[in-house]
C-alpha cells in the first residue's frame, strides 16, 4: 500500500514538474499551493496547462475552501481564475471579438447602461462577441445568486460597496464560459465562488467559540483575529488576509506589529481602520479589487 502511494505521489510530482518546470513546481508546492496535496497539485498543473493561465502572473489561483461532507467540515482545493485570466483565455482562442456593455436591471427588469440607485441592482447582464457568432452570447446574473453575506444575511466587502461592479464581473465570467466552453469549462472567478464561502465562515466561527481556549500564542492570536474581523463582515481567512494585505501601508498595522505587537493587540478600532484602509484603496482602485486577485493558499503568508 505505501508503495503504491509513493508511485502516485511521484506521478503526480511528474505532472506539476513537467508543467511548470521543475524550480518553479517547488515554488507552487511551498508558495501559491501551499498545504495541497500533490495529487491536489497536479490536477493544479493540469488546468494551467489546458487553460494556459500563470499562477505567476495571478492569473489563477489553487484555493483551499473548508466543504461541508456528510455533516462534517473538510479541506478541498478548489480552482479559481480572475476576471483577467478569463479574458486572456478568450483573447488567445483567436475568436473573441469584444463585448457588449454592461447592463444592470431593479426588480421592475428594466435594463439600464449605469445603475445610480444607492441599493444593489438585482441583475446584471452582459453578451459576449465571437467570431461566426449571429449575435452576441449574453449571460444574466442575479445579484441574490452571487453576493455573499455574512451569517445575518447582510452584504459582505465589495458586495456592499460596490455591488454593481461586482454582479458584472459575474455575468461577464458567466457570458465568457458560455462563448469559451473549451477554453473556460470548469473555473470560476473568484467573484462568482464567493458566495460559497459564507457558511464555511459561520462554521468556523462556531467551532472556534465552542472551543476551549488552549494557551497564548501567535497562531491563538491570529485565530482570534481573524475570528473578530469575521464578525465584522468579511468573508474567508483567505479573503481577510488579502483586505490585510492591501490595507496594512495605508493602515497603518505594519508598524504596529513590526514594533513589538501582536495580533492579540489589536483593537477593535485597529481592525476597523484596518478594513476602512482596504475600502478606500478599492475605491481608489476599481480596477484592482481585493476579491480581484484572492490570496493563494500560502502566497506572501
């Protein structure tokens, strides 16, 4: 049995090798798939190939999301591209002639080029041209089918700030999957797996307060951090992680921690500011969204 075990861990060692070479499928294993098995990884290796999308270049991504199986919470990556990579998937088909504008629709369904409403819209839709195409390949995605919302059913991160740009990255991954299937057919955007992600979070938040506290140290404190920024309303570890890691320069926290303190320091205040930080750096930014680009298991951790 062990035998057998280590030839399918050196076959699957093989594939990540021969995809990426074998420096840089160290680098996936330590770094961008880090804590994924190496059968995980090679399925990894596999749909980079096929997709010909660098993890390099963030262009997709090997996440671990906790799942619910047969009652009981469990790790399994999952596979997730940008907005992007999508559209570079297209472009290098030799068929992708653009797409048309975005459209938002109100519950009334009457499509407008711009939604001014201060609430989310409730669709949004977007076609895709092709060649030999008669017209466009459109693709409509309803914003209750995507957001994600924390346990209280509330929007959550950009779904709250800027749910009108976030439901027409959705529809355009959906419009490009439906134009690209050979290309796209099996990834998804990190936009449209978000919503996956909330009950994961209540479960975890859960089994974290019904959990005896265990001694002081840095990765208690980190828990605990990142148990209060989940209360606060965003999303996944990973997720919460990427707010951090745009929002530390302008929040501040680098210099907190780098003199001396520590996750278990941090104030509800800290945290707010913190999060507020990565709120205008979106706002500043559109274009570069956190949700954009998720953290990879273990990138720059």
């Amino acid at each position: 049995m062990t035998q057998a075990l280590t030839t399918v861990d050196q076959a699957a060692r093989s594939i990540a090798t021969e995809v990426f070479g074998a420096d840089r499928a160290e680098i996936v294993r330590d770094m961008i798939a880090k804590n994924c098995t190496d059968a995980e990884i090679a399925v990894f290796a596999e749909v980079c190939s096929r997709t010909k999308l660098d993890p390099f270049a963030r262009q997709i991504y090997a996440i671990k999301r906790r799942v619910n199986e047969g009652g009981s919470w469990v790790e399994r990556m999952t596979i997730q591209i940008s907005i992007d990579g999508a559209r570079l998937a297209a472009e290098r088909s030799g068929k992708y002639l653009g797409q048309t504008p975005a459209e938002w629709c109100g519950q009334d369904g009457v499509w407008r080029d711009v939604w001014l409403p201060d609430g989310p819209p409730a669709a949004a839709r977007i076609g895709v041209w092709k060649t030999g195409a008669r017209e466009p390949t459109y693709a409509v995605a309803r914003y209750s089918s995507y957001a994600q919302t924390n346990k209280e059913g509330q929007p959550v991160g950009q779904w709250r700030s800027m749910p009108d740009v976030m439901i027409a990255k959705c529809a355009e991954s959906l419009a490009l999957r439906k134009a690209f299937p050979a290309e796209l057919s099996g990834v998804y955007t990190s936009e449209e797996m978000q919503q996956a992600d909330a009950p994961a979070v209540e479960a975890s938040a859960r089994v974290i307060e019904e959990s005896p506290a265990p001694p002081s140290n840095l990765k208690t404190e980190r828990d605990a951090f990142l148990r209060r920024a989940a209360n606060l309303g965003f999303g996944t570890e990973s997720q919460i992680l990427s707010f951090i890691g745009r929002a530390v320069e302008k929040g501040g926290i680098a210099k907190f921690i780098a003199n001396g303190g520590s996750y278990a320091d941090l104030t509800a205040e800290l945290e707010a500011a913190v999060l507020e930080a990565a709120q205008r750096d979106a706002a500043e930014e559109p274009d570069q969204l956190p949700f954009d680009e998720p953290q990879a298991v273990g990138v720059g951790r």
